[in-house]
C-alpha cells in the first residue's frame, strides 16, 4: 500500500482545489454584488476595480471545476 493510497492524497488535494475555487466564486462574487448595491466595506479606501472581481471570479470557476472533475474522475 502507497502512502497516498493511505492518506488518500489524490482526493483530498482535488477536495483543496474545489474549495479554493469556490471560496474565489462566493468571495468575489459578494464583492461585485455589494459594489452593485452600492455598499462599502467601512475603514476601507481605494477604489474597487470590477475587472479585477471579474477577472477572480472566472478563475476560481475554472478552480472550482477543475477540483470538481478531479472528484468524479476515476
């Protein structure tokens, strides 16, 4: 028996990289949201770039897909 057979390492690298990418989804996701209703974060300055939310939240799709497919990949 392989020590990542033992751990189960293949699963629960593919379970990391599903949550990272749905953390990207839900957290920018909130983020473009809130800028639309017209809400801001207090004690916080700059500006809040929409491509840059954007541009994350299709990455972490992308993550998140990936980490899925690797879960129902045999």
């Amino acid at each position: 028996m392989d020590v990542t057979d033992l751990l189960g390492l293949d699963t629960l690298l593919a379970q990391f990289v599903l949550a990272l990418g749905a953390a990207m989804v839900v957290g920018n996701g909130a983020a473009i949201v809130a800028d639309a209703r017209g809400r801001q974060p207090r004690r916080m300055e700059g500006t809040f770039r929409k491509s840059r939310a954007w541009w994350l939240l299709g990455v972490g799709v992308l993550i998140a897909a990936w980490g899925g497919l690797s879960l129902l990949a045999p």
